[in-house]
C-alpha cells in the first residue's frame, strides 16, 4: 500500500519574544492511502502544528512533508479540513455551506451537479430535510455533520480534522463517531485526527500515532487490529483487547508527559 502522506525528519520551532520554541524534532511518520491515522500526545505537544504543515498552512524549518507523492511547499486544494468549531457562515443555508469549497475548487462544476453532490453527502449522515436552515438552527452536533460533508465534498486526497468532535457531549460523540464509520465506507479517504480522547482514536484510528512531549517526535505507533467487522461497533470499547490497547495508550502518554507508566491490565 502506498504512502498517501510521507513526513521526514521534520523540524519546527516558533518564534517568541523569548527565542525559538521548540515544537518538533526529526518527526517521522506515514499514513498509507486510505488509512486513518489518530495522533495523540501531551498538551502542546505540537499536534496542531502538524495538521498545518501537512495542509500547506506552513512550511518546516527543516525537513519535508510528502502529499501524494508530491512535496508540499504551499496551501493545498486537495486537503480537507474539520475543526472543533465548525465555523458555518450564518449568511448561508447549510446547502449553501457545505457547496462552498466546490465553488473555490470546482468553479466550472454545474450548479446542479454541486447540489446534487452535497445534498447526497447531508442525506448520507442524517441532514436531508435540514438543507434550506440556518447553521443557528442546527445543533452542535448537526453543524458538526455539515462541517464533515462541507470537508470532503470536493473529495479531498486527505482529511485533516483537529478536535472536531472534543465540544460535544459524550452520547453525540459516539454518534458522530459511528458517522464517520459511515462516510468512510460510502466516500473512502485518507485522514489524519487529532484527539484527546484515547478511546475515539481506537475507535476510529487504523492506527494511533503517540507524539512525545515538546518538542515532539514519534514516540510509538499502534496499529489497530480489530479482527471481524463487529468490534467496529460501540461496544467493542469494552472488549478485553480494547482495554488492553487503551492501557498501553495510557502509558505512552505518561511516558511523554515523563510519568511513570500505570499498572499492568489483566
């Protein structure tokens, strides 16, 4: 399978009253096409930086960053972006919203072909019937969904989404995780999450990337083998293997925050 992201010997620091900061150091990572990939890591551990460098938002100081083969050295039309606020412009119909980057990157599209695209995204995760509201009559969790379809209608290389779902209350996370289930299986692609939260990166993640303190390096990769279709499902959380996986992701992150590792899980 080939690498759909390749990130080689990154190095970042940002400037400050005080001197450099160091975010990254010598960062290596891949993400095969077709793959999701979850990172986690401390608090400040340069999570978001990353997002940036791989989107074209901002280039290393040293190093390179790899997108389908080509080095990324600018802003990329081809990466789709989710983020915690989903940021829907009240002046237009969630329509309106999510056909917004066909019109940046697809000026030639046929406005027909446009709605046609997006309303098939909104009916895949629940939104049919809520096209012509305002995002302000949405809720949390409905704005979220017309965010993700907003992100992947221009049926992006790769998605990038940061926290999109840490706002949100525990019973429509889940939901929103099952979503995603959803939108992969009907619109394959590649994505990168960043998360805090150690179960939705099991859960989501084919595999999770643990990024050390700052400034950050890739401090181990766990691969997520769910065997059989139904562990994919909520209440393969709390299987044997998924407590096991979660512990040793517990330990990593105490190990970059330089604490002690937990007890062993039996």
């Amino acid at each position: 399978m080939d690498n759909l992201i390749d990130i080689k010997g990154v190095t970042h620091a940002y400037k400050t009253p005080n001197g450099p900061l160091p975010v990254l150091d010598d960062l290596n990572l891949t993400v095969p096409e077709g793959e999701f990939a979850a990172v986690v890591g401390p608090s400040g551990c340069g999570k978001s930086t990353l997002t940036r460098l791989v989107a074209g938002l901002m280039k290393p100081d040293r190093g390179e960053v790899w997108l389908h083969g080509e080095l990324v050295k600018s802003p990329r039309k081809t990466v789709g972006m989710a983020f915690q606020n989903p940021v829907m412009l009240e002046w237009r119909t969630i329509l309106q919203n999510v056909i917004l980057p066909l019109e940046i990157v697809a000026p030639s599209m046929p406005s027909a072909d446009r709605k046609a695209r997006a309303m098939e995204l909104l009916s895949l995760v629940g939104l049919e019937g809520f096209e012509n509201k305002r995002p302000s009559e949405l809720s949390g969790g409905m704005r979220q969904r017309a965010s993700l379809c907003r992100a992947i209608v221009h049926k992006p290389d790769v998605l990038i989404m940061d926290e999109p779902f840490g706002a949100l209350d525990a019973f429509t996370r889940e939901d929103l995780w099952q979503t995603m289930h959803q939108l992969r299986a009907n619109e394959p692609f590649t994505a990168v999450l960043i998360t805090h939260d150690l179960r939705e990166s099991v859960y989501l993640g084919d595999q999770v990337i643990v990024l050390s303190g700052r400034p950050a390096t890739t401090q181990f990769v766990l691969d997520v083998g769910y065997p059989g279709e139904g562990l994919r499902q909520l209440d393969g959380l709390y299987t044997p293997q998924c407590a096991e996986m979660l512990a040793t992701l517990r330990d990593q992150i105490r190990i970059a925050q330089g604490r002690q590792p937990g007890p062993a899980v039996h």
